[in-house]
C-alpha cells in the first residue's frame, strides 16, 4: 500500500475546525451583491429545490436527524422540498458499530426506509472518520487489528445499505488544517496504519460496492489555491493515475461565503475526472447577504456539468449544529428564507450535469503523469524481469459471526523475489466468498482462485502481503497453495 505524494511547500493556513472556517470565509469576501437576474429556462420553474434540481440532472438533499422525524413537519418539508438525504448521525462509526461487528441498524434505517419508500437519493456519511468512533477503537490495538477493523466496518455497512445509497463519504476529514501541501490530521487510522490507510478504505470500499461512487470529504477546500484543497487534489490525482478507486470529491461547504474562486475549484477537481459534490452546504447570516451567497453557491456548481448535487446541513435553522448563524434555509417555524428563494431560482436556471456511473468511470486519467507515483511504488524496476521462487499462503480467520466470517491470507515470497502470484484453496463445507479486497477472485463450485492486483503482485524475497474477505457459511481455514509465474 502506497502514500500519495506529500510535496512539501505550500501556504499555511493555521484553521483549526470548521468553525475557524467560517470565520475566515466570512471576512474573505466583501462580494458585490448583485440582484437576482436568473434567467429562467423556456421550461415552467419548479416549484420545489429537489424538482427543481432534477430539471438538470442534479439532486438537492439535506441532512436529517432521525431524532427529529416525530416532528411532522419536519418531514412533510423534507419530502416536499428535497430529493436526497444524508443521515446527519446515525451511519457515523460510534452510533452504528456500538460494539465490534454487531451493529444498530435502528436509526439510520428509520432514513434510509423513509428516503426509500419516497424514491429519494441517500448519500452514505460516513465510513472512515477521527470523530464519533466507538470506544473499542482505540490506541491499544494493533496496526493489523485495526486494519481488519476498518475492512469490516466497511464491508458490513455497505453491504446492508448497497443498492439503497448511492456515493458513500469513504474516508472524511482526514487532511490537516494548516502544515505543509499534504499534511494528513493526526489520528488513530495515521498513527496506527500510516497515510496509506486512505488508500485502503477505498480499495476495501470498491471491493464490497462496485457500483456505488465513493467519495473522499472534507472542509476548508472550498478555496481552490489553499493549501488543504491543494493536499486533496494531489491525492485525488495521484489515486486517478494509479487506479486507486475514487469517484468524487465532498466539498462540505460550511462557511459565511463561498471563496470567489469556488467555482473553479469545483471545475479543478472534475478536471480530475471525478463528480464533485456539495455535502454539508450551510452560510452563515441572514436576508440579502446570506440569500446571495447562496446563491453563488448554486450557479458554481451547475455551472460544472460533474457537480452533481447539493446537500444542506439540515432543514431548519433551529436543528443546525451552528444554530446561532441561521445557517440554512428554513427558519425556525419551517418558514422559506430569502436564501431558499435565492436557491430555488439558481437551481431553475441550472445548465445539465453530467455524472457517470462509477463503473463508466475510468480508472485512470488519460492525462495522468506517471511521475505522480509515490517511490513505493511496488513494481520496483522496470528493467527487473520476473524471477522464479516459490510463495506460500496461510489463511487465518479474523473475525466471525453467525452465518459469516472475515480471513486475511498472507501470501508470502520464498527465498526469490515473487511477480505475480495465484492462491487456490477449496472450502470444505459450503462457504462462498462474498466480497474480497487486494486480490482478484475467480470461483468454481467449491474451488477459488484468488491472483494479485496490479499493486500487490511484486514481493520481495522472504516479504509478504495479505488479502482479505468476507464469507458467507462457518468460518474454516483451508489448506492454501501459492504459485508464482
Ligand atoms: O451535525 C453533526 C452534529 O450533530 C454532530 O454533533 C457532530 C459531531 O461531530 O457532527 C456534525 O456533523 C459534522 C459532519 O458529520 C462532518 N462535517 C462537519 C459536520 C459539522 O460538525
């Protein structure tokens, strides 16, 4: 597993949270507020945001807090008004996975069946993030143990929500604020298993949902040239050279004004060939200003065909988490803002999205520059030709519970350096594999056949690497071989 570049340079930008953010964006901007000259498209206006949206192919979600959905009409304004949700809690690592693999479906499918059953979109939020983790994550565990961890956390909520959601926030917040271009927060996922745990979760994210988008989230990289966005676009680039799976780029939005050159940001970044979407949006303020830059928010993403969809961080400024900005656009009586007008005629006025499925995408950016990879790179020399030497596999379970179980096979070089290698074993009794990361797998009746990615086929003598999955039956650990061309 390799790290993304880590250039250094850079401008620092000493924030510390969201909150600082907003301070800063909201000083950043004077703007000129214009007024409202949308012009509408021959085509009657919608009369709601998440029509509204769909007129150009985008969806309009807010947050919503399963807590909240006694109040009717908090939901009769979501059903109303939105075309998507995100869960503003309850699919966070603590609340869902409160003890290790059982897991409390409970709250976040209260959302999901609503948002189903209302044909709306759900965004997943979130898989990997430093906050709200359960207290059985914590600093006493191993790298290896924290790994499998992660894997599983991954595998088993995608898979009950696959199919239902449809872009998953695989890894949030993991960059710093401040430090050089590059410079990662400093959490148990850094401390434990490197900056390569990124990469991981979303190799483990594309493993359990081919066809879902997965997403990398943040905030404070609204501002195209700061040193955060620079970090993650770098990322993103460099994971789009080497294939590492990633489909779009959460622009949370939590600010008093869009940066002006926001627009561009979000053009940079689909530049990339990836979607961009507006996650978390909420402005700060009040009246005309607010409704402004509202406003500018929406005519920035749908003048990127790749920005696919905004979300508000909730329906009413009573519930917001920064309740005290009045921060979205619904009062605290359910009333319309200016900014929801302000929004409504943006979205009306929208030119077409274009947002390919995830496995339309292409892995690897025709315009990608090699250079960008990191010098972990693990075919080592290009002039090295394929040496002949045995390798050895070993299945270990690591995890397992009624009707499932979680391996990590270790493929091992022997005494000569291994390019490529296959791993066959038969199951004794019935299982199948149900989702498999850093191999590829073929199956035949009771018989699997596992060989390397590209990424993992080079071994140096004596050195290892392992690839994991998930099964359906009684955990079992049957004898491996291990052969190498
Ligand atoms: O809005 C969420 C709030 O209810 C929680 O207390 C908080 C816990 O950290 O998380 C808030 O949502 C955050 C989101 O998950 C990630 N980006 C920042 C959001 C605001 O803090």
């Amino acid at each position: 597993m390799s790290d993304f570049p880590l250039s250094a340079g850079g401008a620092r930008r000493p924030l510390s949270g969201p909150r600082r953010a907003l301070a800063a964006g909201a000083l950043g901007v004077l703007g000129v507020v214009t007024a409202l000259a949308t012009t509408l498209p021959a085509n009657a206006a919608a009369s709601t945001l998440g029509a509204a949206a769909a007129q150009s192919g985008r969806y309009f979600g807010t947050a919503i807090a399963a807590g909240h959905m006694n109040d009717s009409t908090y939901v009769a304004t979501w059903d109303r008004e939105f075309n998507s949700v995100t869960a503003e809690n309850e699919m966070k690592w603590g609340p869902i996975e409160p003890s290790r693999n059982s897991f409390n479906w409970g709250s976040a499918d209260q959302i999901v069946n609503h948002a189903v059953s209302k044909g709306m979109k759900v965004r997943g939020h979130t898989l990997v993030w430093h906050a709200q983790l359960p207290s059985w994550i914590n600093s006493s565990m191993s790298a290896s143990d924290l790994r499998s961890a992660m894997t599983n956390h991954i595998t088993q909520v995608m898979n009950h929500y696959k199919g239902k959601v449809f872009a998953w926030d695989v890894v949030n917040e993991a960059f710093a604020d401040g430090g050089a271009v590059g410079t990662l927060r400093d959490s148990i996922f850094t401390q434990k298993l490197g900056n390569g745990f990124i990469e991981e979760a979303f190799r483990a994210a594309r493993a359990a949902d081919p066809n879902v988008k997965l997403c990398y989230n943040d905030y404070n990289i609204d501002n195209a040239t700061a040193a955060k966005t620079q970090g993650v676009y770098n990322m993103v680039k460099d994971f789009k050279a080497r294939g590492v799976p990633i489909d779009c780029v959460g622009l949370q939005s939590h600010f008093g004004n869009p940066p002006s050159n926001y627009q561009q940001n979000i053009a940079q970044f689909a530049a990339l060939g990836v979607d961009v979407q507006i996650t978390e949006l909420d402005v700060g303020g009040s009246g005309s200003t607010q409704a402004d830059a509202y406003r500018r928010v929406v005519q920035a993403c749908t003048a990127v065909p790749r920005c696919a969809g905004i979300t508000v961080w909730g329906i009413t400024d009573k519930w917001s988490w920064r309740s005290g900005d009045t921060p979205l656009l619904f009062d605290g009586n359910f009333n319309k803002k200016q900014a929801y007008t302000s929004v409504l005629d943006a979205l009306n006025a929208a030119t077409p999205s274009t947002s390919p499925s995830p496995s339309a995408s292409p892995s690897r950016s025709p315009s990608a520059s090699p250079s960008a990879s990191p010098s972990a790179s693990p075919s080592a020399s290009p002039t090295r030709s394929p040496l002949p030497g045995g390798c050895s596999a070993t299945i270990k379970t690591i995890n397992s519970w009624g009707g499932g179980f979680q391996s990590e096979v270790t493929v091992q070089a022997g005494s000569s350096a291994v390019n490529g290698w296959t791993v066959k074993w038969t199951w004794p009794s019935g299982q199948s594999i149900s989702s498999l990361w850093n191999g590829r797998q073929s199956t035949s009746g009771s018989s699997v056949t596992v060989t390397n990615e590209t990424y993992n086929g080079s071994i140096a003598a004596g050195a290892s690497t392992t690839f994991g999955f998930t099964a359906n039956g009684n955990a079992a650990t049957p004898t491996a071989t291990c052969t190498s061309p």
